[in-house]
C-alpha cells in the first residue's frame, strides 16, 4: 500500500466508508449528452469511493434499452453505488391503478435501487402519495420523494371548525402557486412515517443560485427533518461550497456528474474555504 493516500474515510474525519447513510453524494448521470458506459466506468474507477448514488435524471431511462440499463446498474453495484429513478413515476397515473406496481416491479428487474417520486409532478392526492412510499417499500426498495416548496393553492389544508370526519368538497385547481414550507415538512413528515428512506428537495425557489439561497427554509427542515434524511440539490459549486460551510461534510447533496470532485474537496481537510485553488474547473470528463 502506498504511505501516501489523498483522502481515507474515518467517522472522525469528515464520514465513514460507503454505504453512507450521511455525506451522500448523489450523482447525476449525464442527461443531455451521450451517456456512455466507458464514461460511467471512467468516473467510478477514478472517483468511485466519492460517489454514494448515481440517479438516470429527467426519465431518461425510460429512452433507454433495458439491456444498457441492465448493464449501467451491475456496473455501479460493482462499486457500491446505488441507482436511483429520476422524476419520472407521474406519466403512469394514466395507464391504470396497476401500472404504478408493475413500474416498481419493473425498475427492481433492472437493478434500480431507489425510486424517485416527484410530488409535485404526481400531482395526487397525500393519502395516494403515502401508499406509492409503501409500494415502493413492499417491493424491496427504497422511496425517494421530491418535494418543491411551492404548492398549487388548492393543495393548502382550509382550516374550518368542521367535525372530525366530516366531508370536505375537493378544491378544484387552480393556477396559482403559494409558498409554504410547513406543508412540504408536514407531508415529507408523513412519508418518512411511511417508510421513506429519503427526503430530497428541489432546488427551485430555495437553492438554485448561490446568491439567492433561501437559508429560512433550509434550515427549517433540517431542524424539523434531520440533516440525515435530507438531501439538497446542489446547482452549481458555489451553492455545494454554502451547503459544506453551513451544515459540514455530513450534509446530503446531489449534484451534477462534472461536480464531484469538487464536492469532494470541500467536503474534507478545510479545503472548501478555497478549492479553486486546487480544482479551479472540473473538465475531467467532457459530456
């Protein structure tokens, strides 16, 4: 072994070893551009020990051959990386009651570890959302749910002095938006009781840009959700840099794939305090 290691994983360091249920660094696959397999393979062997997850964003599996995914999943299981869905569970609301089971069946057979549940593109009501978690769980995998801090104004709870159990007419949509981060806590509350693994935010309106993060909302959910079963999309470096000097290397982000080594360095040995100076553009792998 050499004397020499850049980076080891200790509990009194920045996190322990993978699987980690803290410090995840949820990877986007590339989406936009030819996502290859010597790409993939490029990126685990080189920074494998940084990567906990790896997530097909935008549903881009679905365009995909079930053998290449089939393939993509045994590769990142060979270096201890999950597999998550992205976004994508909403287009089967149409197909049926069935089809959502027979989605988790299907991404369990091609080796998905996670499923991602965009609650605001479901667009179900919560009872509905919390027996998809329970789906998921009954399959053998792990939930994900994605929650924005913006609602449709119909999804706000109307307080009234009706009885217990009394019959509340549904709202009918409307087009207006509302902030309101005591019903995402309140909701993701609920999925965690159910069975969710994860609580993943969106980045939207909370902290998209570094210059604009909303710090209130953050850390409200943090303090009523746990830093544990939290993960932020991280948008750009400066915002993971935020997230790092806030919150420490035990914070959850999820990020883009041409980001992780950058995260890496502000996640340990004080170096987010000035890692341009170390990787000052992370062009290693040009998708």
């Amino acid at each position: 072994m050499s004397a020499y290691r850049w980076k080891s994983f200790y509990e009194d360091e920045d996190r322990p070893e993978k699987p980690r249920s803290y410090g995840v660094t949820e990877m986007r696959g590339p989406t936009y551009a030819l996502f290859t397999q010597n790409a993939l393979q490029d990126i685990f062997e080189s920074m494998g020990q940084f990567v906990d997850g790896l997530k097909f964003s935008g549903g881009s599996h679905s365009l995909m051959p079930k053998a290449f995914i089939k393939e993509v999943t045994d590769m990142a299981h060979k270096h201890d990386v999950y597999v998550s869905t992205g976004d994508w569970a909403e287009h089967l609301l149409s197909k049926g009651p069935s089809a959502f089971k027979e989605y988790v069946e299907e991404c369990k057979h091609l080796g998905f570890d996670t499923i991602e549940l965009n609650v605001a593109s479901l667009a179900v009501p919560e009872e509905t959302l919390l027996r998809f978690v329970r789906l998921i769980k009954s399959g053998g995998m792990k939930a994900k749910p994605l929650f924005a801090v913006k609602f449709n104004k119909a999804d706000i709870p109307i307080s009234s002095g009706r009885a217990f159990g009394a019959h509340i007419a549904p709202v009918p949509r409307t087009s207006e938006i509302v902030e309101d981060v005591n019903l995402l806590i309140r909701r993701a509350e609920r999925c965690l009781e159910a069975g969710a693994d994860m609580i993943m935010i969106d980045a939207d309106d909370v902290c998209k840009y570094a210059n604009s993060i909303r710090s209130d909302i953050i850390a409200k959910v943090i303090g009523r959700l746990g830093l544990e079963k939290t993960m932020f999309e991280a948008s750009n470096p400066r915002t993971s840099e935020w997230f790092i000097q806030q919150y420490g290397p035990k914070v959850n982000l999820f990020v883009d794939h041409s980001q992780v080594m950058d995260l890496e360095c502000l996640r340990g040995c004080n170096l987010g305090k000035n890692h341009n100076s170390i990787f000052r553009s992370s062009s290693y792998f040009p998708f």
